[in-house]
C-alpha cells in the first residue's frame, strides 16, 4: 500500500516579482512573446501569416518535445536553457498572455 503525499500549489517567486510586466495581453505583448519563444528556440527565422481572424507564426527552432508540453500550461514555468533564465529573467508566462484565444501549438511531431 501506498502512503499519500500531500502536495501544495505554488506560484513562483519570478512570477510574484514581475507580475506587472505581465498579463497586458495586448497586441505587442503577444507579439513580443512569440518572437521571445522562438528566438529561445534557437530559430534564425520566424514567419507571420494572417488567415481570415487567425494568425500563424512559424519559426525553424527546435521546437518543444511532447514530454516537455506540459510547461505550456505551468503557470511560471517554462524550458528555458540555464542561460536563458539568467540572463533573460523570463517568468514562464507566455502563453498565459494567450488566454483570450483559441490557441493551437504544434512542435516537431505533436500538436
């Protein structure tokens, strides 16, 4: 049998400290993000098309493996390289400044 573990929800600290440079969820905040995400990707280019309402951003970085898609949704998480978390003093908020939006992520083999 089985010993329960009790478990407790956290927010960050990096969250709490820069919580106002977050949640604008204006346009050039959005944008900025994206541009932030693919840049930590690795990706040398990033495309922009608009389709009726939706907007597609491609880029050729590396992407996000699927056991790693999880980070999406932690809300002050993220998989940021140790460089990029000390030098960047990224929150892991990205796609939280999505939440008005039907969103779909595909990465290498998943979406």
């Amino acid at each position: 049998m089985t010993t329960p573990t009790k478990i407790t929800a956290t927010i960050g600290t990096k969250l709490i400290q820069n919580a106002d440079r977050y949640f604008t969820n204006s346009a050039d905040a959005i944008l900025d993000e994206m541009i932030q995400n693919s840049r930590r990707a690795g990706a040398a280019e990033i495309s922009f098309e608009v389709d009726g309402s939706v907007l597609i951003i491609t880029d050729n970085g590396h992407g996000l493996a699927s056991e790693n898609a999880h980070v999406l949704l932690a809300l002050g998480s993220s998989n940021n390289s140790e460089t990029v978390e000390s030098s960047e003093n990224a929150a892991g908020l990205g796609f939280y400044s999505l939440a008005h939006y039907d969103v779909i992520v595909a990465s290498q083999n998943w979406s």
